[in-house]
C-alpha cells in the first residue's frame, strides 16, 4: 500500500454501480431493473429542447451558474405546489441546495454534522447503502439497528443507540421515505419518533421516491428546524444521467451545506435539464399513474408465486425473498445470475431481491423469466 494512504481505506473497495454487472451477458438487450430508474427517456422533444439550449445558450468556455438561482427557485416552486403549501409556511429557495446528485448532499451533511469526531451517524439496514458507505470514507461511525419483519424500524433500539452512543454521539439519522431495498414508507410510529429525537440530532429523509409514494413530510419542514428532506431528479423525473439531486431544511443548515460543497458542483447542462424537467412537470410525471398501475400488475403476478414472499410498496420497485429459508442466500444469488443470463438486471440486497418496476415489456419479461428460473431451480408454481 501507498505509505501515505489513509490505512482505513484499504479494506473498501470502489462502489460498484451494477454489481450483478452488465459484463460477462451475452449480446442480448438488457432490462436494466436494479437501479430503480424510471423506465422512460425524456420524450424526444424535450431531449431537442435541451440539445438547443446546449448549443444555444450555453457557453462552454464559462463555468456554470455556482449558485443555483434559477433551478433552486424552480424546484421551491414545485416542492410547495406539490405538497400544497403557500404563504408563510412555504419553501423559499433559501431553504434549498442543489447536489451533484443526491449522493453529494450525503456527503455534504456528514461533512456540516459528524466530519472530525463530531459525531456518529445511525441508520436502520436494509437501506439505502450510500449513508453508510460516504459515512465509512469520511471516518465517521455508523451505527446501525435492525428492522422488524415488516421492516419498520426498531424503535426500541433506536432510541437505545442515541441514549448509549458517546464519543462521538449520534449526531445524524438517516431514514428513506419509502425506504429501499424495502420500498415502506415510514410508519405513523416512526414518523412520533423521528418527531421527538432532540434537536441536537439532524434527522435526514431521503424522499427520492417522492413522486411515485405521492407521501412527504415538507408540510412539517417550517416546524422542525433539525429535519432535512433529501430528493433527486434521478428517478421520477428521468434524469439520472444528469446527477441533480436537492435538499429542503432551515436556511441556516442549508447556508452550511453551501458552504462545505464545491463550488461548480452542478455542470450547466445539468441545471438546464432539471429546469426543463420542471417546466415540463406535467408531461412527465404523466407516466407515473402507468407505472403504478405496472407495479401492481407484477406484484400481484409474483405475490401468486408459492415460493415468493413479496412485501407492499409504496415505490417503483418490489421487494421479495423466497418463503423457505433453506439456503435463501445461495438461491436468492442464483436467481440473480439466472436472471442476468436471460437479460434482467435486478438487485440482491439486503438478504432480498429488488426489482425495479419497468416498461410493461420488461415487466412481462421479468415474470416469466422468474417464473421459469423457480421451476428450473425446484420451486414450482
Ligand atoms: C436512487 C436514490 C437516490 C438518488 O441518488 P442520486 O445521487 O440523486 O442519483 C437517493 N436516495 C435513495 C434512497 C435512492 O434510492
């Protein structure tokens, strides 16, 4: 090892993106069903919109517009028609920062709450690996509880792990509202506890999933000055190839997220994407009645499966396990694998398979894909 690396980076490895990898398949078309992006491209029109402000509008030579202006007061406006606020309860754009996806507001937060021993964060596993891992990178501790066999989150030792943690203390919780791999929104329970976690504590929300479970918590937002919503572009709206992704929370947290960002952290084209995401709203989030009404059609198919244990959603994706313990991991990997070699892409994690809700073709693929691999594997239908 390089004598001048820090020594605690040598047991990570780089984040994988696919880790079932698109590598390895066959020359076949791919349904890319393990990152949850919606299955729709920007319609051909917006896309030429963009092209045009590209080539007329934006120059190259400049850097982009460090501050946001534009698309912050676009994205105020959105998050207060949709959550139906107005008036002196309703977001400003003070009250938001935009991140080179929502992976750079993670890391912002734990950089502005717990960098430098000031504190750990908690989260409750299966979730979202991210918190965890930019967590790991910046040597912040993560302490993690479990969840219950509906995945709520165990409260009782939730609220043990703040009161037992010192040096340093919990001083983050991060929460996804649906959570993924699990896709449940957060509880009433949940929501009482997170309402009455003392305020030297920052509870994080991560609502990227917001338009599909149509539940936020932004209405609370005014009332509660150590609560960050966390949201993105990168799914609903079909952007993830841009990186754009906000945060809602009182001004003064949100002044110190600016603050420990970089610079030109959102390239032009990228803020031209998301504002012509906005102002075409309507017309994309068009299709999320269509997926809705897809997710339920596959989750019915695969909740007939005697061999499938599938759980509720309230997000674009299914999570399930198989019912019989017997060698679940070993299965649940193979499944994958046999998945990858006729051309679907899903998730293992979390002890679970996630699969992302796609276009009503690849839906159709993945039941039958998945049925034919039970079979093949024993667990007939
Ligand atoms: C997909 C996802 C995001 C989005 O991350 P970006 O960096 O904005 O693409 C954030 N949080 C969760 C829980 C997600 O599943």
């Amino acid at each position: 090892m390089l004598p001048f690396l820090r020594s605690d980076l040598a047991q990570f490895t780089a984040y994988t993106p696919h880790p079932g990898g698109a590598d390895g398949v066959p020359a076949i078309e791919l349904d890319h069903l393990d990152t949850n992006e919606n299955p729709f491209e920007l319609p051909a029109e917006l896309k030429q919109k963009l092209a045009w402000t590209y080539q007329q509008e934006i120059q190259t030579n400049r850097y982009p517009d460090g501050s946001h202006h534009g698309l912050k007061s676009a994205i105020a406006q959105y998050v207060n028609e949709s959550a139906g606020l107005a008036g002196a309860n309703s977001i400003q754009p003070a009250h938001i920062t935009v991140g080179n996806g929502s992976d750079e507001l993670i890391r912002s937060v734990l950089i502005a709450t717990c960098l430098g021993n000031n504190g750990a964060i908690l989260v409750a596993e299966p979730t979202f690996s991210m918190y965890g891992i930019l967590a790991q990178t910046l040597g912040i501790p993560v302490v993690s509880v479990a969840r219950s066999a509906t995945f709520a989150i165990d409260l009782t030792a939730a609220k043990a792990a703040i009161t037992q943690t010192q040096n340093p203390p919990i001083r983050a919780i991060f929460v996804v509202h649906p959570n993924s791999p699990t896709a449940n929104a957060l509880t009433q329970a949940e929501l009482d506890w997170l309402r009455s976690v003392p305020e030297q504590i920052l509870v994080v929300i991560d609502e990227a999933y917001f338009e599909f479970s149509q539940t936020t918590v932004v209405p609370e937002l005014a009332q509660r000055p150590n609560w960050l919503v966390m949201r993105t572009f990168s799914k609903a709206f079909r952007l993830a190839a841009h990186r754009v992704g906000y945060a809602i929370a009182h001004p003064e947290l949100i002044a110190t997220l600016e603050k420990v960002r970089l610079p030109y952290n959102l390239p032009s084209v990228s803020q031209a994407a998301a504002q012509v995401a906005l102002t075409h709203r309507q017309q994309l989030l068009e299709v999320i009645p269509t997926i809705l009404a897809e997710r339920q059609q596959l989750w019915q198919r695969l909740a007939q499966h005697p061999a499938l244990q599938v759980w509720p959603t309230d997000a674009n994706f299914i999570y399930l396990r198989l019912r019989s313990e017997v060698d679940q991991t070993t299965r649940l990997a193979q499944i994958c694998r046999e998945l990858k070699a006729r051309g679907t892409l899903i998730r293992h994690t979390g002890g679970g398979l996630r699969i992302t809700v796609g276009s009503p073709a690849e839906n159709q693929r993945t039941g039958d894909r998945l049925e034919a691999i039970l079979n093949e594997i024993g667990l007939r239908s």
